[in-house]
C-alpha cells in the first residue's frame, strides 16, 4: 500500500499550532494569575479564586499523556513566578502551591481520560457526571495536601481555613476547564447548523441573564424592600436562565454565558457590592461566598447542557437507523409496520410497490380500513386484536383498494408486542404485496 500523501508543509503547520497554543496558554494564565494573586486569604495564603488551574486542566484533558510535562513545567514555573511577584509569597510558599495544583490537575485528568477513553469531550452525561465527582473529591483532597504543606514550609501557617484553597480549585476549573474543552473542538461549520429559533431564544436568555444579575448585584434603589435582597435567594433567581441557554446554545454558549455572570458578579463583590457583600448576617469573606452561587450556575449548566447532547446525539442516531431501515425496505419491496392498541393506530414505515396506499407515518385504524376491502375488514380487525395469549408470528392476507380503484392483496406477519408484563399492547411486523410470495 502506498503511504497517504502529506503536503511538506504538514509539520511545519503543527509546528506553528503547537507554538500558538503555548502562546495562548501561558497568557491566559499569567493574566487569570496575576488577577487572582491580588486577592489572597490571609490565614492559608490561598487566593480566593483560582481558575488558572481550569486552565491547565484543560490543556492536559485535550493532549496526549506524553506532552504533559511541558505543560505542567510551564505552569508551575508562571504559578510560581507570578506568586512571588505579585502574591508576594516566599519561595517554599509558592512551591507548595504550584506542586499542588500540578497534582490536583494532572489527578483529575489522567482519571477522567481513563475513564472516558474517547475525545475528550464534556457533551455526555457520564463524561460530565465523571468529571463532577473527581473535581470535588480531587479540590477536597488538593485542600487538604495545600495545608500539609504549608505547614511543613512554615509551622506557623494555620490550617482551619483548608477549604479556602478547595472552593478556589473546584469553582475555577468547573467554570474555564469545560468552556475551554467545549471551545477547543469549535468548528465555524457548526454555526451554519445551528437552528435559528434556538439561537434567538438563548440570545434572549442570555441578555436576561446577564441583566438580571447584574440589576440584583448592583444594589438598585430601594433593594432592601425586595424579598430576600438582603441574603442569597434573590441572586439564584436569574439561574433560570442558565438552564435555557444551555439547553438553546449548548456547550459552547452556555460555558462563555457561565463566564460572563463569573465576571459580573465576581466585579461587583469585589468591589463590595451586591448580596454577598453587603448581607447583614452573612460574616466570612464575599468571594467565598459568591463562588458558591457560581458553582452552582456552572453544575447547572454542564448537566443541562450534557442532558441536551444526549438528546440530540440520541435523535441522530434515531435518524440514521430509520434512513438505514427505509433504505433496506424499499429494496426488500417491504414495509414495517407497528398497531398500537391504545393509540387504535397503525404506524408505518416505506412504501409499497405498485402504488398501494400506506400512511407516511401513522394512521387511524378506521381510516385505514376504509381501504381494505368489506370482506376483509372484520378478519383484519379481528387479526390486530388478537388475544395476549397469541404471541407467535401471525400472517394475514388482505385486500387493499389502489390508486386504480382496483383492490392488490398484500400480506401482513406480525408479532405481539407487550410493554405490560403479561399484556399485549399491539402489533409490530412487515407487510409486502402478495406477489412477492
């Protein structure tokens, strides 16, 4: 066999992608680092937020196991640089946090990769539902490794505050590692495919979203007379909409939507406004709190979204095998057929040859014995109700009446069906004009 012919230029193009993609890594790291290093919690040193570790995450999600080291080099040496930098954390310190997050990263993804064996993709509910559980067992478990170590590094650190460190990982990967995932595997193809009313109405949901949020966060004028403006309730009203968009976008849409309302109501706790700045009771750090309200907009959504997948990818598989199934009948000269007793309809699958007349689809069982000939009527009437007790294959010979007036015979098997224990529920076979036998 002569090997498949690649244009000189097919290294070369890798090449340059591989060199883009570093690019782009490390400058949405530095950039979510070097935010997130400015707002630190006192006791544990932790940053409040954390979602650069969604983008390593991520990166070794979409790559072969044999590139993992460079990725992971690369982000322990920005982790480490912009921590002493900018965080103004000691050597040991920043080493403690970078070897962690390569642990609790490399962890969730070399588990998840083995158990999806696949693309790695977050479109099915197993996919999404397997990642869910190793992020919050690996963020608790990260937590916990983080406190070790720093106080191996400096006894004095306390360690009460573990699960700083742990809602900082597990809500920052659960936001930016499915968009990055989703995004990676984008196709401007794809776009041309999308239905219109569905992009309408997640544009809808997404800007009342947005809106929404914003107007609970940005303390409007008279808020206090609001119900439950002064605690969490009013801020999970808008989530409402997550679910939509998810639903109406999928992945792609919904991950940036997610994003967004990060951005908005993490911008306005931080600058202290907002529920979960300004509650009376509330006494702890906001952007804790606030991270749990975007956690749950992000499980919301991946589930929504992962749910929707499903459906679609199950509806196109129920597609091909129905075209596959026409296909073979009408080179068999045959239909399927299916009598659903409690519906009194007979449902239908190809067409006869010689014109003789059977529903698209379904059809009432009176109009379609309008058809049959008045002699035949009774017999076949008496045939699809059958006793449960008959569940043998049954063959019966009618008369239908063709486009010419004249009445072709055609033979009908079927089988009991029962969706009931013990209780027939109708017919299902094939049927063939009588000259085939």
């Amino acid at each position: 066999m002569r090997p498949m012919f690649r244009s000189p230029s097919y290294p070369g193009a890798m090449t340059h992608r591989r060199v883009l993609c570093l690019l782009i890594f490390s400058l949405g790291y530095v950039c979510l680092a070097a935010i997130s290093m400015r707002e630190r919690d006192a006791a544990t040193l932790s940053t409040l937020f954390w979602p650069p570790a969604g983008v390593l995450m991520a990166a070794l999600m979409l790559n072969p196991a044999r590139r993992w080291a460079g990725w992971m080099a690369l982000a322990a040496l920005l982790h480490i640089a912009t921590g002493m930098l900018i965080g103004q954390r000691t050597l040991p310190v920043a080493l403690v946090f970078a070897l962690t997050d390569l642990v609790f990263c490399a962890t969730v993804a070399a588990l998840w990769r083995w158990r999806t064996r696949g693309v790695a993709s977050l479109n099915t509910l197993p996919a999404t539902l397997w990642f869910i559980v190793l992020l919050s067992a690996g963020s608790v478990a990260g937590g916990v490794l983080a406190v070790l170590g720093l106080r191996a590094a400096d006894p004095s650190a306390s360690a009460e505050h573990w699960y700083v460190w742990s809602l900082a990982g597990f809500v920052g990967c659960l936001i930016t590692t499915p968009m990055i995932v989703a995004w990676a595997h984008f196709r401007p193809r794809a776009l041309a495919e999308q239905n219109v009313l569905h992009l309408w109405i997640g544009l809808v949901a997404a800007f009342a979203l947005l809106a929404g949020t914003t107007i609970v966060f940005d303390n409007p004028p008279g808020g206090t007379r609001i119900v439950w403006h002064d605690g969490f309730g009013m801020s999970y009203g808008p989530l409402l909409f997550v679910a939509i968009v998810a639903l109406a976008w999928g992945a792609l849409g919904s991950t940036l939507i997610v994003a967004g309302l990060a951005l908005v109501a993490g911008s306005y706790t931080l600058s202290g406004m907002g529920p979960y700045a300004n509650i009376a009771h509330f006494d702890g750090e906001p952007l804790l709190a606030v991270q749990g309200f975007l956690g749950c907009a992000a499980l919301l959504s991946l589930v929504t979204s992962a749910l929707s997948s499903d459906r679609e990818q199950a509806l196109k598989r129920t597609a091909a095998l129905t075209r596959q199934l026409e296909a073979a009948l009408r080179v068999s000269g045959q239909v399927a057929w299916e009598y659903r007793r409690a519906e009194q309809r007979l449902h239908w699958l190809g067409q006869l040859p010689q014109g003789i007349p059977v529903s698209d689809a379904s059809i009432a069982l009176t109009d379609w014995l309008a058809n049959v000939h008045e002699d035949d009527r009774d017999k076949a009437r008496a045939w699809l109700h059958t006793g449960a007790d008959s569940y043998a294959q049954r063959r019966l010979r009618v008369r239908i009446q063709g486009p010419d007036g004249g009445f072709h015979v055609i033979e009908m098997t079927g089988s009991a069906i029962s969706q009931v224990p013990d209780r027939m529920t109708g017919l299902a076979g094939a049927a063939a004009d009588d000259a085939h036998y």
